[in-house]
C-alpha cells in the first residue's frame, strides 16, 4: 500500500445534547435548569486511505458516517483521537489545508440562489485564488463532463435537483481538490441522473486521481464507485476491506437455491443446519452456514430430484439490512 | 490584495442580486427618505422652540444626524446583510450551510462580515453625507482643518465600535442558533439619533459604556463641531480597539460552539 493520504488513529466524538420529558412543565423547568445527555457518535475508529482510493462509507441513520466526515474535512472537533489528511490537522483549518479538500454534501447547497451558477463559479474561484487561465480550463473540463453548458445561464432557483446536483460538483471541484469528501451526493436523484454523476465521479477519479471519501445510502453508488468499503454502526467500525469481502465477513452463511423436479411435493426432509427461507412450486430457497455449504449441498443432491442447483452470496442490501438491524448482537458478535 | 479582490467580487455579486429585484429599489429610496425627513422633522420641531439645548446647537445637532444616516447606511450596506445571514431559523448556523464558510481558505470572521451588501444602502451614504455637509456649511468658518480630520478618526473609531457589537450580538448565535440577537441592538441603535448628554443619567451610562452606541454619533458630532477633547478622542479610539479585539474573541469562543447541523 502507498503512503496513506489519509490517517486515522482512535477518533472519537460525543456530543452533548440538551434533553427533556414532554409536555409544557418540563419545558418550563428545562429553561431553569437543563438536562443533557451525551451522545456516542463516533467511538475509536481507525482507518488510513491511500492517495486516489475511493472509500464508501456505509451505515445506517445516525451511525457516525456524516461526523465523522465533518471531522475529516475540519468541521468539528473530536473528542479524543487524531486525524491527519496530508500532513495537516484539519480542524486547523488552515488554508493551505482548505485549498486541497473539497466536501459536497447532497443536502446543503454553497450555490447562490438568485444568480446563475457560473457568477457562483467565479465568485468560487476568486476565494481559492484559481488562476483565471487554470480556473477556465478546469471549468470547460467540468461543464463538459457533466453536460452543463445550457445551465450555466440560468438562475440556480430555477434549476432541478439533478442539475443542482450537477453545479454543486463543479462549485466542490474548481479548485482542484486532492481529497473530495461527498455526503449522500445523489440524495434525492432519479435513478438516471444518480447514474450520470456516478459515472461523472469515478471518471473523474481516474482522470486526476483524486481521493474520495464518500458516503451514500443508495448502495448502487457504493458498488459502482468504491472497492473499499468501511462499514460504521453506533459509532463503532464494523468492517474496512473490499466491498466483496463484506458478504463474507459479516454474513457467513450462503444461500443454495434448488430446482425440483415438478414429481417431488413430498414432506422435505431437510439435513440439520439449513434454514428454509422460501419454498414455491419446484423451488427452494435455503439459507445455510458457509462452512456446512458443499456438505449439505451434497446431501440435498444426494437425497432430493434435483433438476437445478446454485449456491450464491447473499446480496448486498440484505447483508446490510441483516447489520442495520442486528444491532447490538452484531457488534457482540464481531 | 487577495482580500480586496474578494470584497469586490462579493460586490459584483451583490449588484446582480439587487438589479433581480427592481421594486426594492423604489421600496428603499423611499425608507431612506422617510429615515431622513422624520429625523430632520423632529430637529426642526426641537429648535424652532429653543436656540440649544445642553449646548448642541441646530448644526451640531445636524452632524450628529448625519453621523447616524451614515452609520446605519454602512450596517445596511455590509455589515447588517452579512452577519445577519447566520442568525435566524433561515439562518446559515441553524441550517448548516455555514460548513460551507468554514471549508473555505479565508479568514472566517473576515467572510461572515463583509459576503452579502445591499448596493441600495449607498442611497443611504448619500443622503447621509449631504446631512454632514450641510451641517458643515452651517457651522461655517468655525470649522477648521483639525476639526474635520478629527472627525473623521472618531468616524473610522465609530465603524469599528458598530461593527464590533454587531459582531458580539451575532456570535450570541453560536450559543442559540434560532434567535435573532440583533433586534436588542436595533432598539439602543435608534437611541444613538440624539447626543448621549440628552439622555438622563443612568440611561447616558449605559449608552456610553455598557453598549456604546451613543459614543458613536455624538462623539464625531461633538469632533465636527468643535467640542471635543483630547482625552475624548483618545477614549473612543481606546474603546474601538477594545470592542474590535473583544467581539473578535466572542465569535472565535462561538465558533469552537459550532457543531454543525446533522445531515
């Protein structure tokens, strides 16, 4: 591996937020005196990310992703641990550190909203003092890759969501960031403009070899654009490797899928260790350890009129859903 | 250089903003006429009774209008517009969008104070600068050289101590993010109208050492006209440094605050 871009040693944040009971007599108290509550949102992670990686970030609602982005790119404080993105602390913010990172976040807009996006480019690149030649070339490279001469005219309120989408990148990208942090850039997107700027993304990383931190609800983003994945629930890591490798690590079990021979509605008789998870005419569906996998894949050969037989990994979305909600379990578990 | 350039471009940004909306072009003419013709109304009014009063006389008084139209068009101008932006339920801190602030390589109390103008506010500018010319004219050949350069740097002192407090009332925000602070200023800010010595004396108290808004019109009126002293001018210039280097401390204390909004 390179020398990591991105260092990440025991990060952890925990906010303090203000709580009460319901109805109006707590809200009065709660003006004398207030409770509060800490809050866990990120809890020892440690990571490094090599110079133009794609990382996804996954987890469900509330599991740290966003935080922990936000102290990345220098917008909170930790509570405990360091980071260091090439060489700075980012809560520094210092400007050397703020000319090489960029964030896009997917539900907040750096777009000025009563003027057309490329007086907002301008304006952009007058506060990175992007040279006029470079801040051209850079600009006619963007507006190309993401089909956006017609809008550059057009007041941004008058814009859709997608096409926002669109200016927010190049508004992120003018100034030629090394490290790109993305917050759920395709929320909200139709299923093709969501395509379009994955394919725009991964190009892009490609062509300037720029790291990418990003985090996405919307798996398909993460299959199509990170090799790595790094999975945070309640704070806590649960998985860094390759997205394959997630399956594996965090569901081990496999699903056989049987085709019957249209003669065989008898009782089943199932070897231990095998879940059933469907049966419809002429089909199984089983869910079985991985490691008892090829010995009751031989004894339901052996035992039943087998006409076809696959065995798979379970899909992605379901490995997830299985964590998102196993909670507790899970990270005893790990 | 790099900041200058910055200004002007937050400018260039703004005139577009302005020329989308044409009505609020006529909508703030007249609110600065009738910011002007009730203020001179009321001199009128005072002085066709008296010849002074506690020693401001018609002209003194003038210049003491004319610092105050000036002052409130220079808040309307940047000061206001700018820092403003982050308080409120629409606000930049209640929203979030104020990550976008702090991402970027420049001086954050630098970008919160001067990104948004309101290029109708030089309106303002004018009509306050005709009030201080006027008044000028009228206190005639008693004004010297001295009197306008004094003015002048108890003017500069007065920018600062309204900025300054503008400042410390917006970065109130860091601690509660809905509310919008500067209404509490808006009301002391309308006292500044008339010279501090008017005022009983609790009231000229407050006015001039616990929120000194009074200090900033009636100090450069009293520079125009010829009263003030050396210890005066020192004073001021002493409590601008003081507010600037203070409100500047508050709202770094508030940034630390910021924990931005969730996703």
């Amino acid at each position: 591996m390179l020398e990591p871009q991105i260092v990440v040693r025991g990060l952890s944040k925990t906010y303090r937020v203000p709580e009460r009971n319901p109805g109006v007599g707590a809200a009065l108290r709660s003006l004398i005196q207030r409770s509060y509550r800490s809050v866990e949102a990120v809890r020892d992670v440690s990571f490094n990310v090599a110079a133009g990686e794609v990382v996804g970030f996954i987890g469900p609602n509330g599991a740290g992703k966003t935080t922990t982005l936000k102290m990345l790119s220098g917008l909170l404080h930790p509570t405990a641990g360091e980071v260091v993105v090439m060489g700075e602390v980012p809560w520094e913010r210092r400007p050397a550190y703020l000319r090489r990172i960029s964030m896009v976040l997917g539900n907040k807009s750096q777009m000025l909203w009563d003027i057309p996006p490329l007086d907002s480019f301008r304006l952009l690149g007058e506060i990175y003092s992007v040279p006029p030649a470079q801040f051209r070339e850079t600009l006619d490279e963007l507006v190309a890759l993401l089909e956006l001469a017609p809008l550059l005219s057009k007041p941004v309120r008058t814009l859709s969501l997608g096409e926002r989408m669109k200016c927010e990148l190049v508004a992120g990208l003018l100034h030629r960031p090394a490290v790109l942090f993305l917050d759920e850039p395709t929320l909200g997107l139709d299923v093709s403009t969501q395509g379009r700027l994955r394919r725009f993304l991964g190009a892009y990383n490609r062509r300037n070899d720029v790291t990418m931190i990003l985090t996405s609800h919307y798996m398909a983003d993460v299959v199509a654009l990170c090799p790595r994945v790094i999975l945070i629930h309640h704070g806590i890591l649960l998985y860094d490797g390759e997205l394959d490798g997630l399956a594996h690590t965090l569901a081990p079990f496999k699903l056989i899928r049987v085709g019957l021979s249209s003669a065989s509605q008898c009782a089943l008789d199932l070897p231990g260790g095998v879940e059933l998870l469907q049966r419809t005419n002429g089909s199984l569906a089983l869910r079985v350890a991985r490691e008892l996998a090829p010995r009751i894949t031989a004894q339901l050969l052996n035992t039943l009129p087998v006409v076809d037989l696959s065995v798979e990994d379970p899909p992605i979305e379901a490995v997830i859903d299985q964590i998102y909600q196993g909670d507790g379990d899970q990270e005893a578990r790990l | 250089m790099h900041y200058l350039r910055l200004i002007r471009s937050f400018i260039d940004v703004a005139f577009q903003n302005a020329l989308a909306y044409r009505i609020n072009f006529w909508v703030s003419l007249l609110h600065s006429i009738l910011d002007l013709g009730t203020g001179i109304l009321a001199l009128m009014v005072l002085f066709s009774q008296v010849e002074a009063i506690r020693g401001w006389t018609l002209p003194a008084t003038l210049a003491l209008l004319g610092t105050y139209l000036l002052l409130g068009a220079l808040r309307r101008l940047f000061i206001g517009p700018s820092l403003e932006a982050l308080a409120g339920m629409d606000g930049e801190i209640w929203v979030g969008t104020f990550d976008f602030t702090l991402l970027r390589p420049v001086n954050v109390q630098f970008l919160a104070s001067v990104r948004t103008w309101q290029p109708l506010a030089v309106l303002d500018l004018l009509l306050g600068a005709v009030v201080l010319l006027t008044a000028s004219l009228r206190l005639g050949r008693a004004l010297a050289l001295v009197q306008v350069l004094y003015f002048i740097v108890t003017l500069l002192a007065a920018v600062a101590i309204l900025y300054a407090l503008l400042l410390a009332f917006s970065a109130l925000v860091f601690w509660s993010p809905g509310l919008l602070f500067t209404w509490l200023f808006n009301a002391l800010f309308q006292m500044a109208r008339y010279p501090v010595g008017l005022y009983p004396g609790w009231l000229r108290l407050v006015l001039t050492w616990v929120v000194p808004v009074g200090v900033m019109t009636t100090v450069p009126a009293q520079a125009l006209a010829g009263g003030l002293s050396l210890g005066m001018l020192l004073g001021s210039l002493g409590l601008a440094g003081g507010l600037f280097c203070g409100a500047s401390l508050l709202f770094r204390t508030g940034l630390r605050r910021y924990a931005s909004a969730s996703s």
